[in-house]
C-alpha cells in the first residue's frame, strides 16, 4: 500500500488483488463518485465485490479512516446494488429497502417510513407490498436502488445501476441520484456501461481493463483523451494508438468519400460499412478499415452515396482535426 | 423360502431360549452326523405368527401358551409339549444397594417387572398379588430380558424376572427367590411344524430336547422340568 | 417517473398450474409404483382390522392417555429439535468451520443405530448409573429414567441426525447469495439468518420437521430401552402396541389405525398451514 | 469483439472460505449442544464396550454374515427408494396433479408407523397368506418374506417417505425457473429433469438417500417382523444385535460398535466423493 | 381472434390476454423482426413469456401455420433470452448452448460444435468451459444469447438482450444479429429500451404500454410520429399531446433562453434544468416544464448562459419547425 491518506482521512483508498482478475489501487475523497467503466469481463464486479467484502482479496483498504482490510460486509457500512439485484425473494419490496435500516438498528416504523420514502422517490411507491417475483426487470432494478441508498452507506456501491431502466425512468434516475450525491459525503463507486452515466455523474473515471486500471482521471479529461479502445467507443471517439501515443478525432471530422481521396492526407483508410445507425441529427457509420472506426454523415449523405452496410468505402480525417497526446 | 439342505433342521424359538438352544443345537448335530441347525430366535408372538404365515421351520418352541395357540389355530404346529417351566425371582445389582431381601421391601424403590400383556407380567402379577404387594414399578417392561437389563444396566434396584434370566446374568445379579412362586410357572411349549421338510428330524429334534439330554442343559440355564 | 401501471394488478392466489405439460411416463411409472408401494400395506391393513376391535381401542383411556403422551413427546422433541438442529445445519451448510466434515459424520451415526442400541446408548450416557447421569442425579436429585423428559430425550437423539441432514440439504440448496446481500445492508448473521436464510429455505426445514416429527412418533426402540414403559408417564402409542401385540394381536391393527388415523389429520392440518404457502 | 481478458483466470479449487465473519452465539450455542447431545452417548457408549468382547465380535462370521447383509439389503433399499422415490418427489414438487395433497400425506403415513406395525401390514399385504402376497405365490411360486427381498422390501417401506419428503423439500428450494428455461429450448421434461432439475437438486438429493440409507440400515422391527430372522438370509446387523441381546450385553455394545465404525467409514467415504462437491 | 392469416401462412399471430398485465394482439411476417419497446412495468417481459408458453395466457397463437395455442414450451421451437439469463448452473457455457440443439436431437458431438462456433462468434469461445458463476455478467449475457440462436428457433425471444454488454460487443453484436436475422425466416421480437436496436434491427416498432400496443409500424414511422412520451424520449424527440393529436419537434429546434423571449411564438415554456449531458456535438438539456421537454444547445452556448441544473430557462419554438399528426 503505497498512499492511504485519503482513506485515512475519510474518502477510499484500497490496494486489491484478486489473482488472475483484479490488481488495482484506488483512492477516492469523501463525496467522490468514482465511475467505473471497462469492457465486459474487465473486473469491474470483482472489484465492487472486494470492496464490498464479499470477494477475498488480497491487499489493504481504507475508509473514513477506519481499516476494512478483513472486516465482513455487515460491519463495512457500505451499500451495493448488486449486477443481478438479489432481491430477497421473501420480502416485499418495502421490506427489502426497509431491511438496511432495520439492520443498522433504526426502529421498524422509522425504518418503514424511510423504505416508502426512497420507493416514491424511484417512482415505484405503488409496488410497495409486491414480492419481487412480481415486478418487472425495471421496478425491481429500482427497488434494489432504493434498498442500497436505504441503508444510507458510507460507501456505495453500484453496479451497472441503470440497466433494465426505460429511458425516461433511467434520465430521471440519473438527476435523482445526482441529487442525491451532491450532498452525500461518502464514496460513490458506480460500474456503468454508459457514457452519460460516467460523464454526468461522475468526479472520477476510473477505466478497468484485464483486471487492471488503465487511466484515472476527470470525465472530461478521460473523454477527451482516451487511452483506451474501450473509452474511445464509449465516448464516441476515434482513437488511434501511435506507438505509445495515442492520436484522437471526432466522428463528424471523417470525411466518407466512395472512391480513394485525392490529395496528400495521410490519414486516410478502406473498409467496409459494418452498420448505419441514426445519432442526434446525423447517420453514424461504424467502419472496419483494420480497426473499427466511426464517421458521422447527414441523412442527405446518406441516401445520395448508398451508405449501407456491406458497402465498401474511403475515410480520411484532416491532419489539423487530430489531437494528439 | 430360503433353499436348504435336505440336512438342515429349523428351528424358531422364543428369544429368552437362544443360549439353552444354541447349545443343544451343537450336542445334536454332534448326535446327528451331516445335520446343520438354524435358529431363527425372535419374540414367541412373532414366531407363531410367521409359522402360521407359513414361515420355513421344522419346529416351533414359545415362551408361553398364548403364542403357541396362534400356531396351533392356524393349523401350523399340532400336539405342543411342554418342555420346560420357568419360576419367578427377585434380581438386583450385584451388590444389592437398596437392600432388597423380600418382595416386601420393592416399595419406595425402583423396580420394574414386566407389562400384563407379556407371559411374565401375567406370572408377575400374580404373584404379586397372592403375595398381596400393592408397590408400583418404574416400568412395565416389553419382556423380561429388558426388565433384567435394567437391573444389569443398574437402572433399576429391582425386578421379577425368571430364575433363567438371574442364572444367565451370573455374577451381575444378586438372586432373591420368592416363596410360593413355583405355584405361577410359566410353561415353555414346542411343537413340529407342519411345513417340516423333515418331519423325522423336527421329531428327532423334539425328542432330544425333551428328553435327558435337553433336561441337562435347560436344568443348567434355570429351567425347571414342568 | 412513471412507476406501476395505471390499472391495478391482482396479486395471484395460486401459482399458476404447471404449464411444462405432461409429466413423462419414465418419471409417472415409478411415482406410480412408490406411491402404491407405500399405500397398499395400509390398505390391507385397514381390511384386516377386526371393526369390533376398533372400536374398543378407540374407547380405551389407556389409548387415549397414550396418544396423548405420544403427541406430547413427539412435539416437543420436534421443537427440540428445531432450537438446536437448525443452528447445526446452518453451521454445517454456511460456515467453514475446521472439522465440520467429521462433524457431519457424527451427526449421521444416530440414525444407523439400531433403536434399542439408541437407548443402550443413551443409557450409558444419561442413564442413572450412566456417565452424565450419575453425577446429574447426584447433584440435583433428577434422573431421565423412566420419566416424561426421557422419552423427550430419547426421541430427540433419535430424530435430530434426520432433521439435521435434511435441514442442511435445505440451505444448501437455497444457495448463499442473499446472504451476502443482506450483510452488505449491515445486517448481522443472526439477522440474516432469521429474515433471510430460515425464510429461503423453509420448504426444506418444514420438510425435515415434518420427517423428524413423524420419526418420533414412530419411535419405540430407544425409549423403551431408556425409559421403560409407564402408561401416562413414558408409555406412548407404540410401546403401547408393542406390549399389546404380546396378548392381542387385534389390538395391535386398531391401535396402529386409530394413531394413522391422527397423525395423518395432524399432518393435513400442518401441510395446510405451513407447508403448501412454502 | 473481445471477451476473456487476456490472462489465463484459474478455475478455483474449492469455494472461498466463507467470508461473512463469526457465527453469533445464539447459533453456535445450540448447535454445540446438539453436537454434544449427539455425540455423548456414543463416547460413552464406546467406554462402556469390553474390548475383549469387541475382538471376539470382529472375528465372528456370523457378524461378517451380518454386516454384509445390511450393506448389500440397505443399499438395495437406496437405490430402490432414489428410482422410485425421486419421480415421486418431483411430481410433489413440480406436477399440479389432483390430489396431489392426499398423496403426499399418504406417503407420509408410513413413517410414523411403528416398525413393528410397518412388519404387521407389510405382512397383511405382501406375506404369504397376505392380499397380493397370495396370488402372487400362486402363480409365480415366489413370496416375499422370509427372503433377502423380503429384506429389502421392508427396507424400502420404511425409509422410502423419508426420502420421498425430503428429496421434494430439496426441489423445491432449488426453484423451477431453470425448469421453464429447458423447456423454451425444446427439453423435454425427461431430459430437463436429468439434465437441470436433478443437478440443481443434488445436494437435497444426496441428503435424502443418506438418511434413507442410514434409516434402513438402522431398521429393524419390520424387517424382523416380516422376514423373521434367518442367518444369511434375513438376519442383518440389527437382527443380530437383538439375538445377542439376549444372552450377552456386551456383545450388543461391541456388535454396534462395529457397525457405526464401518457406517461412518461408507458415510466419510460417500461423502468426499458426492456430497462436497454438491 | 380477428385475423390469424400471417401466423397461418408462416410468421406469427396472436392475441394474448393476462389479466390486469397484458391485452395484445400481434401479427408478423416471416422473417420480422418485431422490437417491442415500452417503459418498465408496460408487460413485455409478459408478452415474451406468453409466447414462449411460460406465462398462462388466455387467447391464441399461431405460428408458422401451426396453432400454439395450449401448446407446452418445448414443443414451440422458441428461443427465449431471459431478462435474467437463467443460465443452467451446473453446465458450462458451452454446455448451456450444446443444450439446445442436444433437447431438438442433435448428436452430442454436433451440438458441441454448433455450440462453439455461437460462442466464438459471439466472442466467448475462450471461456466455453466455465460455469456461469465464473463468468461476468457481460460474458453470461453473451452466452444467453448463443444459447437462444443455437437452438435455431422459429421464433426468437430477446428480452432485452444486449443489457450488460460493454458499447463494443453491444455494436458489434447488433452487427453481428443484424447479419443473422437478415437470412433467418422466423419471427424475431426483441425487447429493448434502446432506440437504436429499434431503428436498426427491427422491421416493425411495437410500442407497449400498460399491457396494450399503443401504436405499431414501421421504425421510420414511429421514431417520426411517436404517439407516446416514452417512444418520444427513446427517439429523443419532444411529443406533445393535443387532444387526440400530436404535436412533436427536435430537441435541435428549441432554443433556450434566461428571460421570457420576444415577440409571439405561442409555443414557450418556463422551467427548470434538471440534468445537462453531451449528447454528440451538442449539450442536451432535460428541462421540466409541466411536462419534460429535452433541448439541444452549443456547448459554447451552455457556459455563457450558465446552463446548469436548478437553472429557471424559457424555451420557445417556432411553429414551423413542429410536426403535428
Ligand atoms: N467465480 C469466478 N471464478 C473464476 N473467474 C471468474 C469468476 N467470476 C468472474 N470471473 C472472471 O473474472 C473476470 C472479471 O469478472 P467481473 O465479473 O469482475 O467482470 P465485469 O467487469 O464486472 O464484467 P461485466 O461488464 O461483464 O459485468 C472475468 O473474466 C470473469 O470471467
Ligand atoms: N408474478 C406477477 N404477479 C403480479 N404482477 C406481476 C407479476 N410479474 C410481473 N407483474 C407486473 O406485470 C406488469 C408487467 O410486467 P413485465 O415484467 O411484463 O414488464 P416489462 O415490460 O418487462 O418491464 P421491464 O422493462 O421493467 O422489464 C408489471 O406491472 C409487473 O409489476
Ligand atoms: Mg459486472
Ligand atoms: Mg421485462
């Protein structure tokens, strides 16, 4: 453990190795939310877990100055919502979210009142009495919300929160949650597969990959200058790795031309439209020329080029678009 | 049914019989050349229940008349003999701690005979009552190896077993005898069975048991010629 | 936020009815077969029960007072074993514990016993010259022996090894994952024991209940062996029939039929209750 | 796309230890004493056991006999109760048949017969002179009693409910949802009942046949009461215990203890190979 | 039942009625792919569940010219991807999707292989020996969906099935099934809250609500003329209700302001700014004005005006820039 000053000191530091899928150190200040994004398979659970204390790991952790290292999870003060929900099945969904609070010691109408409170306030007040086997994906992915924030946890944990959420539910959710972790002192870690999500919510982005960190930073600083594949996609960036530098452009700087373009520019490619898909105002293509990249067009472009999947074509980017880094 | 020899005899007798019998069993395959004999030792309800049901045997030997009945109604055992009579006694562990000299002296202690319904708890009672005690036992027990067990066991001060039960425990027990309880006797009967695949031997098996020999060794385990 | 549909929804009475159609015939065969395996015995022995003796056994105070006793003892020690089975099981199925392997096996070594063994056993132990019992009776004037708490005891020891095993298969089955859940909301393991895991697994521990409660009733071996036989005190329904059959071998069939009869009732009632909701 | 990481991820050999801190008190108290009330009257039990007695019952056949018989009796008896009772549980557990309650509590009857009781109506329905046990030796010159398959007849009566009740407590815990899961892609219920219930099942299963086998190797009031007791052929470990019962206490305690050592020696065996991994 | 004639001649056709949770009826050709979309709680996961023969459903069913009504669900020929994968756990992944084609008779050795080639296309063959406890959420959902298509079913469930996946796989799956379903003759109906699956995947948008279709058409059609708030939102398109007509304009063609804006436009609202997020080249304003309305503005635009959440705004649009149908 080579820096536990800001766990120490009332945010989060944990150095955790789990071995063949997770090694990593983490620091966080109180009132961080630390987004965590990496591809499938990439730790990101395992992480969550270890932190939680429900998966062994190796390593030290600490927080608001209290040492974890082997506490179990009743004693960790933390709140998870967990990837796939875990629900308790015999409980109704107030009980569910009323059960941190029980547990912490609050009196059972206290615990109640808080439980129908954080229901209303994500928009599922109404299912109250329903067991969890009746409820959708969608209420059930809110009620579990509900039950992590209940248990008012020093350190939160969720992951993947907005999965199963319709749109309108997940954007509403999302101000909610930023409500409600303006004024939260403790460490937030949140596993998200969204961009908005590591954008909008979060202090910190933390980009897992193979077990391993691979960038730390602010949102807009990762968004920017992505050092990964994986973030670059999530973004929406074209990234570029140049040796061990990295050369990054927007989508709508590529130029999408049928036949080979005349002049010098030498960031230029061949390939193959994979997919055409709708984004904002524009048509975003996805290109394998080598690796993937994207290039945004108008609707007009679109139609006059036959840009359709399977349709072979040349992009090429200005040398002045390319920020490089 | 079980196959076999022609050679083999049968034997289903009463449990309370199983080391007066095992030990004839040698002497008469001694007797016997090429003759093996089995018993099959169980309670004498069952027994006659099971030779009734048609059971393999030769011969059937109860503990009481009752059980003996149930093969003889059904046609299983016809013309049972009684072999043997059994008397009523006192036992009490070894070293006597309740100091147990009479039948008199059983009130106030733990002691335990055996339920009505079993031969011995019938002979018990009896005696008991031409002796005129009125003392209640711990226990009725099912029959009277586990009323002498707890004696053994020194879980009972106390119990009215048979003199071949107090005979059989040897040193374990200290023996009372009870005056006048030859008058209760309890009869042992055997019988051929109908099913014998050898007749000649379950009769030659009946024979020896009755006869000086059977005498000897059931004399020797406490049993009295009836 | 939109949250429940605008029309409401009924909860549902019933879980639907299986929907995965036609039981196989590989599979309905052999229930088939087990199920009349286990009835026809009890059918022809309701047809060889003599009506008249029945009758009689049904008025008998000494029936009463042994079905009652019965009752009395077999439940009892099926709360007995509850209160200390299900916290075994739970230690067994949940915590790794060194030696729990061979605790396990020991826990398994009542039910080979044969029951008058049982109660050979418990003698030695808690009997009145027994290792514990001697200086138990010495000490407080109180010994097992041919009192009602022996018989407790007796079909405790003979009944909790079933509760014990069947209750662990149970938990095991629910699988841990809502335990790690409910501890990360702060809940300590005998919260999480209570509200979480004895809720999930409740059809197992119902059934193993229902096993133990049943293996006592039935039991005969070990408590005449350990306590005698007292009509009030420690004569229960099968030691009553078991000295019964000694004389009346009638008796024995409306005895067996007038407490089939009650357990079978009592069961119903149970399932009912408790079992059909688990 | 990209999907495992790049590093080799070794499997676990075996499941972490369990991570969810110290088991409270209140569990562990009561679990402790149902150990020690188990395990007591064995320890003095083994006390009590003459070990000159002990050898000379090691070296006797007629045990060897014995203890042959109840393994190969008892395990027949297993077998027999996981083909005939695991179809059972599962209708129990999973088929919404008619009378489905009625059944259940049928099944459940047996066991609460005492063994003596289970021997008489096993009689009144497969003995010789019994309702299907008569045309069945008339026309086929075979009857049950008083035969190995006698033995393993009453066996299978009595431990048959305990593993009926316990296998369907143990589908139950395990859910159906996997169930629905096979059928959407084609299983039948046969294939998905070998495939996914069953394996899902398997640790309740496993308890289930454990206690069948432990109960009907500790059986003995049936057995002797619809087989009598034959050496070699229907005399098992048991029977013989209460044959010497008669005439040599000592023996008892030595003949039991051989045959909880070889028990706990199968269960120990059985269980490292099936029931961990479960 | 009104009109059965395309699940008689090949594709599907049902009317399906769960009390209090699902009222439908729905037809498909042969080879549609019918994405079904609706906020959480709308009875999707119903509907899927009822076509898969799981949920007791009142109504009929044909498929393929043969009547399904009553039919249990392994005689169907479906492929069902769970909203909760329900992985089989005692098998490995490759086992799971061997289960499919081993169920409809394939030899042992075939299904392997079948099995394999599904999970290296979906990119999971490296981990075809592992139980589903060993796999990440990403990787199990991956294996749920090689088990669906492995069973080459004539109607194929996805309840939700790219949720969980990281924005790659996610492409390049949508690719990936885009490819698949162009050859594939059978029913699709896929479940998603992503409008871009919706556009890009499906030939017919079912837009469900409170257990009945609301609207049902082309995907071009319903982006452009949604009929509900929640098709509105996935599509990102302001949609107000006027009577039983609709009034709906781009998020691009509202322009925001901090004092009430001149002149006549009779369409303004006053509100406050609940969440700001980049959203392509542009900041994305959720702004709740009696109802929620969504505007696009520069992020140039943002800093100076100061556009921040618990911002008052007046946002206007000028009349020709509303479709109203
Ligand atoms: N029980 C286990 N045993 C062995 N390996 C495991 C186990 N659980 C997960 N893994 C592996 O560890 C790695 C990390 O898994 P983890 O669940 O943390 O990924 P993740 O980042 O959460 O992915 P996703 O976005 O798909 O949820 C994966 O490669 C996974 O296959
Ligand atoms: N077993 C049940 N009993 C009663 N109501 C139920 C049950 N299961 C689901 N419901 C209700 O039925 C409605 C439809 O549920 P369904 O799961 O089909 O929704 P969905 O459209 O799939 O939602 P989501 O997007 O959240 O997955 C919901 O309101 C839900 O609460
Ligand atoms: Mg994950
Ligand atoms: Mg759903």
């Amino acid at each position: 453990m080579r820096d536990v000053s800001p766990g120490r000191a009332g945010g989060l530091a944990a150095t955790l190795t789990v071995p063949g899928r997770l090694d990593v150190e983490l620091t966080a200040g109180p009132g961080d939310v630390v987004a965590v994004v990496g591809p499938n398979g990439a730790g990101k659970t395992t992480l969550v877990q270890a932190l939680a204390g429900l998966q062994p790991a190796a390593g030290e952790q600490w927080l608001a100055g209290a040492d974890l290292t082997g506490v179990p999870p009743q004693e960790r003060h933390v709140g998870v919502v967990f990837q796939d929900q875990r629900l308790f099945p015999n409980l109704s969904a107030l009980e569910n979210v009323a059960f941190g609070p029980r547990a912490r010691g609050v009196a059972a109408g206290a615990s109640r009142a808080v439980a129908r409170d954080w229901l209303d306030r994500l928009g599922v007040g109404g299912l109250a009495g329903r067991r969890p086997g009746e409820l959708s994906g969608g209420q059930a992915q809110r009620v579990a919300i509900a039950r992590a924030l209940a248990a008012d946890p020093a350190l939160l944990l969720l992951d993947e929160p907005f999965t199963g959420l319709d749109v309108g539910v997940a954007a509403a959710l999302r101000v909610e949650l930023a409500g409600h972790l303006a004024g939260y002192r403790g460490v937030t870690v949140l596993v998200t597969h969204d961009a908005i999500d590591a954008l909008t919510l979060a202090t910190t982005v933390a980009v897992l990959d193979g077990g391993r960190l691979m960038q730390v930073g602010p949102p807009s600083e990762v968004a920017a200058r992505p050092r990964t594949e994986h973030v670059a996609r999530l973004v929406g960036l074209n990234v570029i790795r140049d040796g061990d530098r990295f050369r990054a452009f927007t989508p709508s700087a590529v130029a999408v031309s049928l036949h080979e373009p005349d002049g010098s520019a030498r960031n230029r490619w061949s390939g193959t439209i994979r997919s055409a898909a709708p984004h904002g105002g524009a048509v975003r293509l996805q290109v394998h020329a080598g690796h993937d990249l994207i290039a945004d067009v108008t609707p007009a472009a679109t139609r006059e080029l036959g840009l359709a999947p399977g349709r072979r074509v040349w992009l090429s980017v200005k040398e002045t678009a390319i920020t490089a880094y | 049914g079980p196959a076999r020899g022609e050679d083999t005899l049968q034997v289903l007798a009463a449990a309370s019989l199983t080391d007066a019998f095992t030990e004839l069993g040698d002497r008469f395959e001694a007797a016997h050349d090429g003759t093996d004999v089995q018993f099959s030792f169980g309670s004498s309800t069952d027994l006659a229940e099971q030779a009734a049901d048609g059971a393999p045997g030769s011969v059937l030997a109860t503990a009481d008349e009752d059980a003996m009945t149930i093969a003889t109604d059904a046609g299983a055992a016809a013309a049972p003999t009684v072999f043997a009579t059994n008397t009523l006694v006192i036992v009490t562990p070894r070293d006597n701690p309740a100091g147990i000299g009479s039948l008199r002296d059983l009130a106030g202690t733990t002691w335990v005979r055996c339920a009505d319904q079993a031969p011995c708890g019938r002979v018990a009672r009896t005696v008991l009552q031409d002796a005129g005690i009125s003392a209640t036992p711990a226990s009725l027990e099912e029959d009277v190896r586990a009323t002498l067990d707890k004696v053994v066991s020194g879980e009972a001060d106390a119990a009215l077993v048979y003199a071949t039960d107090a005979a059989s425990a040897g040193d374990a027990v200290t023996t009372v005898d009870i005056p006048g309880a030859e008058r209760e006797q309890n009869s042992y009967l055997i019988a051929a069975l109908a099913g014998a695949n050898d007749p000649e031997l379950a009769r030659a098996w009946t024979d020896f048991v009755t006869g000086p020999e059977g005498e000897a060794v059931l004399t020797a385990a406490g049993f009295s010629r009836p | 936020m939109t949250g429940a549909t605008a029309h409401d929804v009924p909860r549902p009475r019933r879980r639907a009815r299986d929907s995965l159609g036609r039981p196989p015939l590989v599979l309905l065969l052999p229930a088939v077969v087990a199920v009349l395996l286990l009835v026809s015995p009890l059918v022809t022995m309701v047809v060889a029960t003599d009506p008249s003796s029945l009758a009689a056994a049904a008025g008998s105070p000494a029936v009463a007072d042994a079905l009652w006793l019965s009752f009395i003892t077999s439940t009892a020690a099926t709360v007995i074993c509850l209160v200390l089975g299900l916290p075994l099981a739970w230690m067994l199925a949940r915590v790794d514990f060194p030696g729990r392997r061979l605790v396990r096996s020991l826990v398994i070594v009542p039910m080979v016993l044969p029951p008058v063994v049982a109660g050979i056993a418990l003698r030695t132990a808690f009997g009145r010259s027994g290792l514990l019992g001697e200086p138990l009776l010495a000490t407080t004037g109180f010994a097992f022996p041919y009192t009602t708490w022996g018989v407790v005891l007796a079909h405790v020891f003979v009944a909790l090894p079933f509760v014990v095993i069947s209750m662990e298969g149970g938990l095991r089955a629910a699988g841990s994952g809502y335990d790690a859940a409910a501890a990360t909301l702060g809940a300590s393991r005998w919260l999480t024991f209570r509200r979480v895991t004895v809720p999930l697994a409740l059809p197992g521990i119902a059934a193993a209940l229902v096993l133990g409660w049943a293996r006592s009733l039935g039991e005969f071996g070990a408590t005449i062996t350990f306590n005698g036989n007292y009509p009030g005190i420690t004569q229960t329904m099968p030691t009553l029939i078991y000295v019964e059959r000694q004389s009346d071998t009638d008796a024995v069939l409306a005895l067996s039929l007038i407490m089939l009869a009650v357990s079978v009732g009592v069961l119903v009632a149970l399932r009912d209750r408790w079992l059909v909701t688990a």
